[in-house]
C-alpha cells in the first residue's frame, strides 16, 4: 500500500488514530491512537456509523449508494461516522482492505470544527483534482454548515457530490464544480447534471 493514502490532513489522519495535534483550550494538545476493531460490524459494509449520526433507513441507502459507486467506478469511497476517541481507528484499514483505489471519508465533528476529512488513495489522487476534496470539506464539513443542517446531510451531501465527481468524464473539467446540497424533502440535488 501507498504512503501516499494517509496524505490529505492531519485531522483526517487524527480521526483515523494516528498521532496529531489539536488546540484545546488555547493549548497544543496531541490525540492519542487508536485501534478499537471491537467497535467494528461484524458483516462487510462500506459505511461504519459509530456515532449514530444516521437514521437506519439512511444508512441502508449510503451503503447502497457506496457498492453501486463502487461497482461502477471501480473507486472504493468507505464512509466512518464517530466521535473521537470512540473510533474503531486504525482497525479499519484491515476491515476495508484501504489499498491505493480507496478514499476513506471520516466524519467527526470533535477534530477541529470540520466534520468531513478525507484520507485519499494513491491513484485516486492522481484521477481526482487534489482541491476536490478540500473545497468539498469546507462546503459541507464546515462548522456553520454542519451545525444548521445537521451531521447527516453534511455525510449525505458529501457522499452524492463524490458520486457525481467520480461519474464525470474524465478531464480538466472534471470535479471542478461542487454539487449543490438537497433539500431533505427532494431526494434529487439541485443543479444535478444540469437538472
């Protein structure tokens, strides 16, 4: 495997259990590691919610919508939903076989006030534009956003702009444009190939 997976930001390296720093209280505080497989699923499935950020039902529709990206686009995007230090951490690099095509998605609101990080693999880096994934994070990971709208739709906006990005014609076009959030009433989200 690729050093290069772990490359995107500290906090999404924190939030996956390897050592970082933090400012709590006006101090530099270092996160501990973590390795807790007990706090893994006992079946294979793509998206791991710790946190209970999700509603069942929206959960089983993520995970489809995770095996079709996947079974389409042959990138593997893996979601993980906690609240540090209550994390199965490093366990899930063996649990979902993270290899180069993997982005590993983490939301956790306690790692510096942006909910969404993104540990992103070797050949998807060089298939996705780099500033995807930050414009991406401070659309719908950013504190404000996620604190008016709620956990859930900054994972659920998130994963259906990645879908969108990975589905688009490879070129410079690609993934340039961040897809508009949903209402939660209209499953369809706005400006959505034009529609």
């Amino acid at each position: 495997m690729s050093e290069s997976l772990w490359n995107i930001s500290g906090a999404s390296a924190a939030a996956l259990a390897f050592s970082a720093c933090v400012l709590v209280n006006g101090v530099s505080a270092r996160l501990e590691g973590v390795n807790r497989p007990d706090l893994l699923p006992k079946e294979d499935t793509p998206l791991i919610d710790v946190a209970g950020f999700l509603t069942p039902g929206e959960e089983d529709r993520l995970k489809l919508e995770l095996r079709n990206m996947e079974k389409d686009t042959g990138i593997k995007l893996r979601v993980l939903a906690q609240n540090y230090p209550e994390t199965p951490g490093l366990a899930v690099k063996d649990f979902w076989a993270v290899d180069d095509d993997t982005v590993v998605m983490v939301a956790d609101p306690g790692l510096g006030g942006n909910i969404l990080n993104f540990n992103v693999g070797a050949n998807v880096d060089l298939q996705i534009p780099r500033n995807f994934w930050s414009r991406l994070s401070g659309k719908y990971g950013n504190k404000f956003w996620w604190q008016e709208k709620g956990q859930e739709a900054a994972i659920v906006n998130a994963v259906s702009a990645i879908d969108t990005c990975f589905r688009e014609p490879v070129g410079k076009l690609q993934c340039t444009k961040i897809q508009e959030p949903f209402d939660a009433d209209d499953p369809k989200p706005k400006g959505l190939f034009g529609l």
